[in-house]
C-alpha cells in the first residue's frame, strides 16, 4: 500500500492476518454449506450467517486499530476469541437445524463477543457496554435458535441481525443521554481510526477470501485428469478472480485511504460502517457465491449446465460488483456507471451457461469484467487520472 500521509503509519500485525485467516474459514465453511445444497433456501440462510459472523469480525479489525495487540494480555485474549470463531466456523454447515450445532455455533459468538468487549474496555472504559450489551443479546439469540426449529429458529437469528443493525446508533447517541460522554465526543473516540491500517486490515481480508476461489478450482478438478480442455477452464476462473481483484485493488485502495483522511475523525465511523460493512457484505458473499458455483461448473465444462451452478457463478461476479458499486458510491468515488451497468449483464450470463455450456459462461464471465475495467480505463484517460474521491465523503476536519 502506498503511503498517503507522511507521519508514521502502523502496519497489519501477523497476529491480526492470523486472525483474519481463521475468520475467512466460515466463508470457507459457507461455501461449502452451499455448494452442497445450491438453493435459494440454503443462500438465505448462508447470508443470514454471514451477516452476523460479519459483523463482528469488523468489530474486532476496528478494535485492533484502536487498541493494537502489542501486549501479552492483549494478545492472550485475541486469541480466545480466534478460538471462539474457529468454533463457530467449525459448526457452520449444521448450524441451523441441528441443536448441537448450533448451540455450540452460539457459545462460540458469545466468547467472540465477551473477548471483544473485554478488549475495548482498554479503550473506551464504560462506554463499552452500549454495544457490548447488544452483541451479547445477539449471542444469545443465535444460541436459542440452536435447539429451534423452523421459522422459530430463522427468527432468532433474524433477532441478532436486528440487534446489530441498531447497535451502531445506540452506542452513538445513548451515552449522549446520560452523564457520560456528549454523542459528538463518542463519535470522535469511535472514529480515531488509522486509516492506512483500517484499509490496508480490509484489503487483506479481501485478497485471503479470493483465496477460497483459488482453492475452490482445485476442488472442483477433484481427480480429473488434466487436459487441454481442463488447462483452459481452470485459467480462465483464475482470470475471473484476477479481474475482480483488479477492481478493488488497483483502483479503490489508495483512493479509500485518501478518501478517510480527508474525513472528520467524529465521522469516520459512520464511513466505515458504510464503506466496509454495508458494502464489503455483497463482495464477500458473491466471493463465497462464486466460489460454490466454480465447484460444480469445473467438472461440467463442456455441458449445459444446471439453474443453480450458473445462478451461482453469475450472482457471485454481480454481488461482487454491486458491493463495489455501493464502495464506490459511499467514498464518492469516479466512475460508477460502469460497474453499476456490469452487474446485470453478468446475471444476463445465467442462459448462456444454462443453453450452451460452463466453459461459455466462464468467457463471457471473464468478459464482462476486463470490457469494463478496459472501459475505466478509457475513461480515466479521457479525464486525465484514476478513481479518486470527487470531494471529501464527509466534510473534512482537522485530524
């Protein structure tokens, strides 16, 4: 990552990427769940999980810029909570409608969340509880729903999604009502953000789940013979996930950096929140999407295939993009017609894999994004540079 700012700037830890590694095995987990069972029942419930596991994984990177794990004790509890994620992943595939499963899925998120307050205590004291609070309740809803069945069990997982969609507003505005700190003054300590770390902790997370692409061609192969036939379709969806990593990480990295600094520090939580959790959830599902949809496609090349394998591919690239296009979008950054344009024509490739073959779909795929990268690429030499911010995505204040 280039450096955008001359003072001293803290880099990823090991730790934190360790961290990030044992997370990114519920997308591993999620995919899997999906793949085995490709129906719009299971994808449902694939992002339901996704959301919640989510969003506590972007807790803990917004706590590791705040409260760096640079002591024994700190690093001692960032790892119970690793072990806490690693649970959950491990009871992902059966997490709905096997008590066991999901009771043990819950218990997990509720050390991930207990170890999460516990750490942000060191910073913000008793503030801690207006989200520690929720979190828990949110624990302790996806725990009851393990031994739930049916709708009673979805809408307790639909409880702890709720909860954390409210969580941000009560931890900003409630301390501003009683004798605690003003909703301003928590909005700054909540946005005293390091922006190189905040992106940098994010694009490595991004680039770690694109692995699960990578590996999901290796599983598609199984123990196919390699031919020609399989050389080509196994090239061409590395392209696909080199085209989609292009997107982010040679056009919007530097500009988010640039884009946080240039924001007042009482509001750079709300861009975060918007810019790497409202918009990183459709990249890191249409990650996980593609990913499913690539298992069943590789062995199938050469045949019309299935509904839901073309669904999947398709619905991946285009979330992928539309996450963008929301990225984009929050940080105000230029051009967005082009990948808001991509997005249905990606899902317009559903026939062609469905009528003529995997391969076809894979290349036009693969063709949809190089056109449009290529078509950024024009436009931002017509107008003179790369995607940057057309204006600070909130006023600019003194850091």
């Amino acid at each position: 990552m280039s450096k955008l700012h001359p003072e001293a700037e803290r880099r990823v830890s090991t730790l934190e990427l360790f961290f990030d590694l044992v997370f990114v095995f519920t997308i591993t987990q999620l995919t899997v769940m999906l793949a085995h069972d490709l129906t719009f029942a299971t994808a449902g419930r694939v992002a339901l999980i996704f959301i919640v596991l989510f969003w506590m994984y972007g807790a803990y990177a917004h706590l590791t810029n705040q409260v760096p794990p640079d002591r024994t004790s700190r690093r001692l509890l960032l790892l119970l909570g690793m072990g806490g994620f690693l649970v959950c992943a491990l009871s992902v595939p059966r997490a709905v409608g096997d008590t066991r499963a999901g009771v043990a899925f819950g218990l997990g998120y509720l050390l991930v969340v207990v170890v999460h307050g516990a750490l942000y205590s060191r910073s913000h004291g008793r503030n801690v509880l207006w989200y520690a609070i929720p979190n828990c309740l949110a624990a302790l809803s996806v725990t009851a729903a393990g031994p739930a069945v049916g709708l009673v069990a979805d809408g307790l997982w639909v409880v702890a999604l709720v909860l954390q969609l409210v969580t941000p507003y009560i931890a900003q505005l409630a301390p501003g009502r009683t004798e605690g700190p003003t909703a301003v003054e928590l909005r700054s300590q909540l946005g005293g953000l390091d922006p190189a770390h905040f992106v940098e902790r994010h694009g490595l997370l991004l680039i770690i789940a694109f692995g699960e692409s990578v590996v999901a061609i290796g599983i598609g192969i199984g123990d196919m013979a390699m031919s020609l036939w399989v050389a080509g379709g196994t090239f061409l969806t590395l392209t696909l996930v080199a085209a989609l990593w292009w997107t982010y990480f040679v056009r919007d990295e530097s500009a988010a950096e640039a884009a946080f600094r240039g924001t007042a520090v009482p509001d750079r939580f709300a861009l975060a929140m918007r810019a790497f959790y409202y918009s990183f959830l459709p990249m890191l599902l249409g990650i996980a999407a593609l990913a499913a949809g690539v298992k069943k496609v590789l062995p199938h090349l050469g045949e019309p295939l299935h509904t839901a394998p073309a669904v999947s591919l398709a619905a991946g690239v285009a979330l992928f993009l539309a996450g963008e296009v929301a990225f984009r979008a929050t940080l105000r950054l230029r051009p967005l017609a082009y990948r808001a344009a991509a997005v249905p024509v990606a899902l317009l490739t559903v026939p062609v894999g469905h009528l003529i073959s995997g391969l076809a779909q894979l290349v036009s795929l693969v063709g949809v994004v190089v056109a449009m990268l290529m078509a950024e690429d024009h436009w931002a030499a017509a107008s003179g540079g790369p995607a940057e911010p057309v204006q600070p995505a909130v006023p600019a204040a003194q850091q």
